[in-house]
C-alpha cells in the first residue's frame, strides 16, 4: 500500500532512540543467524521458536528435536523471526520510522514493554482466531502495527514522507495514511484476505498498541498532537499607599 520513508518529527525527551536500535538490530541478527544456518537449521528454528496456536493451546505435539524453549516463549520468540529479506526489510523500516517517537512518548523502558506486550498480543489473537492451527506464525508484525497504532494516537498532524503504491513520493499527514493502514488490516481480517499473512496478528498488535500506549505513555506528553498549555505567571503591579509627588521646577530667587 505504501513505504513510509521519513517523518520528520523530532525528538524532545530522549536523546538516542536506543531500543528501536536494539530491535532492529535483533530482528536482523535473528535473521541471519537462522538464513545462514541452511534450509534444514532455518527450518527448525521457525518450528521451534515460531507461535503455534495448536502447540500452545496443547491440541499439538512439537517432535522433541524441534523443542528448544517452554511453548508459551514463543509468543515473544516468533517476533524476531522473518520470513525472508523484503519480510525483514519492510518490518524494520516502519519501526525505524515510526518507533523512535513512541520510545520518545513513553520512555526507554516502557517502550521495551510496550513492543514486547504488542508482540504477545498480536499472538495472542492470532491464536485465538485459529486455536487448532499447526503453521508457525513468525515475524515482527504484530508488534510493529502496535507501534503504527501508538504513533497514530500520538502524532496523527505529523507530516509523514511516503511512496505510494511504491513509487509515489508524497508528503501528507500521519493519520490519513497510517487510519487508512490500519482500516486496511481490519478490512482484510474481517475478509478473510491472504493465507500466508496473519491480519489476526496485525489486529491484535493494533489493539494491544492503541491500548498500552494510553497507559504507558509519560504523563507530560500530550496525545493527538494537543499543546500542553501551561499558566503563565501573573505579574501584579501594586501602587504605593502614598502616591509620588510630582517633582516642580525650584524657585528662582533673585532680581529681576
């Protein structure tokens, strides 16, 4: 639908937006480390690190070499596994774009929870769509749509650089074409759009970000773009009990 590429919005409570750093980097070095290994070791990996429902809701069994971690992990562990390079790339790029602000809005820490609780919720909902499903879920997504959602809420004025369509450069606020991105995953849930894409996960993520974002977000920062209004002090002139008197030419004494 579109490619963010630039926001312009800068940042004013942090200096360094060193966890989406962090994220980017992990997704990256996840991939690599599992598209490095061959299809056999890459294989394993989603197997054993990807969410599936039917694994977790105990309606199915992982053979034990593909056992790497308690099962409930993977509503984390999925997230920082892709598919391939364009899967990874369009991921990292909303969460470069649109994730330093939300880490500006709520803070380093309580951005980390944010985008580790909106990976859990986009799972969770996925899972709760398809309890029986036996296809591991992996990607980044459901917590991405929870930082889009966040930054929805946060900055909607915010004029966002984008390619429309992929090859339209255009300029235009934040909430016409993330709201439009966001009824998109709606849309193609309620539809029941692409098997291979999980609109549940992106559901999920967008709900579980609209939400947190409201509790987690610090309590000076403002959202939809409102100016903090603050009071300006009085200054009160108090005039003197006695009024001055004005001051009257001296007298001259002399002849004339």
């Amino acid at each position: 639908m579109f490619i963010p590429l630039h926001d312009a919005n800068s940042l004013h409570y942090i200096k360094l937006q060193y966890v989406t750093i962090g994220l980017i980097a992990a997704n990256v070095i996840g991939y690599f480390l599992t598209a490095l290994g061959g299809e056999n070791f890459s294989n394993a990996a989603v197997l054993g690190l990807g969410f599936i429902p039917s694994v977790v809701h105990n309606t199915a069994e992982l053979s034990p070499q593909f056992v790497v971690i308690p099962e409930n992990f993977s509503y984390l562990t999925y997230a920082f596994l892709h598919a391939d390079i364009f899967h990874l790339g369009g991921n990292m790029l909303f969460l470069w774009v649109f994730g330093d602000n939300v880490e500006d809005a709520l803070g380093h820490v309580r951005y980390l929870i944010f985008y580790l609780l909106c990976a859990v919720g986009g799972a969770f909902f996925h899972g709760l769509v398809a309890p029986d499903s036996q296809a591991p879920l992996i990607g980044a997504s459901g917590a991405i749509a929870g930082v889009v959602a966040a930054y929805l809420i946060l900055h909607p004025r915010v004029k966002v650089w984008i390619l429309a369509f992929g090859r339209i450069p255009l300029r235009i606020p934040a909430y016409i074409v993330l709201a439009l991105w966001i009824g998109l995953q709606f849309f193609m849930f309620a539809a029941g759009g692409e098997d291979q894409i999980s609109w549940a996960c992106h559901v999920g993520g967008i709900i579980s970000g609209a939400l947190l974002v409201v509790v987690l977000n610090r309590r000076n920062v403002p959202l939809l773009d409102r100016e903090v209004v603050t009071p300006r002090s009085v200054k009160v002139e108090q005039k003197s009990a006695v009024e001055p008197i004005e001051a009257q030419p001296a007298p001259r004494w002399g002849r004339h």
